[in-house]
C-alpha cells in the first residue's frame, strides 16, 4: 500500500510533554465497530470490558540506553538498540560520519566502547569494555531515553525516571516504554479483577525502531527492525484456554500485540515463543491471536498507525484521529489511549 495513505495533519500541540497524574486519569476513546465514538476515560475500562476478558501487557523494562560520549575530538551520540549478547549491543549512533571500525568511544563515568561493526542501516554494533555488567554501565553513563518527538523539545529530567516505566517493568532491554500500559495503577488494575477481567504478561524489548519513520514510498518496502520478545508456556496456555471460554485477548500496546501475533499460528493457537520477531502487520492481515487493542495515538506515516488501520480498518481509523484531533486528545508517548474493538 502506499505509505501516503496513512498521512494526516497533527498540530504539534497535541503531542503530550508530560503524562496525565495520576496515570490512570487519562482520557480514553472507545471505539468499537462501526458504533458511535465514545469519549471516556481510562477509569472506565472496567465498565468497557467483560468477565472473563484478558489484558495482555509487555514486562519489559527501559534501560537508561541514550549515551554521549567521545572519539577523539569528534562527539558521538549512541542510542541502544538491540541486544547481541552480554557485551554487545547494536546502536544508533549520532555524528556516525566521525566514527569508524576499530574506535573506542569514552562516554565518561569509566565507561567505553569499541565501534566493532558496521550495519547495512548505518547502525554500528558497540562492544563495552571491561568486566561489569553493561546494565551497571548504563546506569552510571546512560540517559532515559525519551522519543525524539518530546526529547526534541524539553530535557529529559528526574521524573522521566519515573514517568517512562510501567508499573510492570521487571525485565531489563527496552529502549522505549511499551507506552499504552503507562495508563495502569494498582488501583485500577484490582478494579479490573473485581470486574473479572484478568491480566497476563509477555515480554518484548522494544527498541529504538519503532521510533523510525517510514521513507519507503510503499509499505511492501520497508524493513522493520528486529525485537526480542518471549512468551512462556503456561501464559499461552491460560490464554487459549481463556479464548476457548469466550473470554478476550486485550493487548494492551502495540508491543504486546506484535508479540502475540508473532506466536499464534494459523489455526489462532498461541505458542510459547522466545527468539525475534520483525511482524510488520498493515490493512489485510488476518489477526489470529488478539480479539482488541488499547493503545496510544500514534505518528502519522508510522507502522503504528498502519497496525491500527489494519485492526479496525484504514478509513474507520481516520474518522477516529480526526476526532480525537477534533476533541484534543493527548498524541503519543505520555499521551491518552483509545480502545479498539472490532
């Protein structure tokens, strides 16, 4: 398809700098079928759900992965991406002209790396020198790495350390927070218990691709990024069984719904899965193993905003932007959620 499709025009005061407080006070726009738009909040999701319904979130916890350093006079920016193994990670590097194979990068605090390989995507696979952990590393050299469309205009700063992990972060590799379940408290998740709705997690290391924008004039020539996402056996095993009872599969983020589709197979069985996925899902995929979606509004042109079009079709999901643009939604990141239900 063509990429222009998915354009719309956004006024750049609809991209949210700061989440909604307390996190659960965000707005929430209902959007099931071809039913009337529904202007709500997240408070209301009890209500929107039903007894026996699952709400799938994505454990994966943002690492402090935006380094600045030098190489030589030259300063290079770094921005990690995707684990290799316990040293090695590839990396989005800034200023790439001035870095070639075989420098070291100083990024202060003791911290070094060895530009080791060169990608095909101007990528450079970074090795980290020395014996302590890469985690202890980035926590004394690293930055919280905020997109580029609120790091572009404001600083990151202490309550971003905060503001930019889900209440179910627990598993260190994300460059970027699987954003929809920033909306969660406690509190709000023991009332979707009292409901019935029950909950799972997964987990995909999101990476700083999802934040590339799409050039290709045509969707069937873009390359996603890779991202390593696991499902253990027992969480696919309470999640069919909770489908073969009626209950629904609610992904909540894009993330977790990549994942999830990345495991089902044809006959719509979830399979326990540990390896990479690159699914890139646009108008005319079949879902197999989510039933809904709550989700952020996404970037023009973005994969995201074709993944919602493919869920509740492209001309639906324009209506639903042009609303949400209309009644001043919060945009992206730190921005309100919607849920879609087809």
């Amino acid at each position: 398809m063509r990429v222009d499709l998915f354009d719309f025009d956004l006024p750049t005061d609809r991209i949210a700098l700061r989440p909604a407080r307390p996190r659960d006070a965000a707005r929430l726009l209902h959007v099931r079928g071809k039913d009337a738009l529904a202007d709500l909040g997240v408070r209301d999701l009890p209500k929107l759900l039903r007894a026996g319904d699952v709400l799938v979130f994505n454990d994966t916890r943002v690492i402090p992965a935006q380094l600045e350093g030098q190489r030589g006079e030259a300063r290079i920016g770094a921005t990690l991406h995707k684990r290799i193994d316990l040293r090695r990670w590839q990396a989005f590097i800034r200023n790439a002209k001035r870095l070639r194979v075989g420098d070291l990068i100083d990024f202060g605090h003791d911290v070094t790396a060895l530009a080791e390989t060169r990608h095909d995507d101007g990528s450079f696979t970074l090795a980290f020198v020395g014996d302590e952990p890469v985690e202890v590393l980035l926590e004394r050299a690293g930055r919280m790495p905020l997109p580029p469309y609120i790091a572009g205009k404001r600083p990151t700063d202490a309550d971003d350390q905060r503001d930019y992990q889900t209440m179910f972060a627990a598993r260190d590799g994300a460059v970027a927070a699987p954003t929809a379940a920033l909306h969660f408290t406690p509190a709000l998740l023991d009332a979707l218990a009292q409901a019935g709705v029950a909950h799972e997690t997964l987990t995909l290391h999101v990476g700083a691709g999802t934040f590339l924008p799409v050039k290709a004039d045509n969707t069937q020539d873009h390359a996603m990024h890779a991202e390593w996402g696991r499902i253990d056996a027992d969480v696919a095993d309470r999640l069919n069984a909770a489908r073969s009872r009626g209950g629904r599969i609610i992904a909540v983020g894009t993330t977790s719904l990549r994942l999830l589709e990345s495991a089902a197979g044809e006959d719509t069985v979830i399979r326990p899965f540990a390896g990479d996925t690159s699914i890139f899902i646009t108008p005319g995929y079949r879902f197999r193993a989510i039933d809904g979606l709550m989700t952020n509004f996404h970037l023009p042109r973005s994969t995201l905003f074709m993944l919602v079009s493919a869920l509740m079709g492209l001309e639906r999901m324009q209506v639903v932007y042009a609303h949400a643009i209309e009644q001043q939604y919060r945009f992206y990141s730190y921005g309100d959620a919607s849920l879609l239900i087809p």
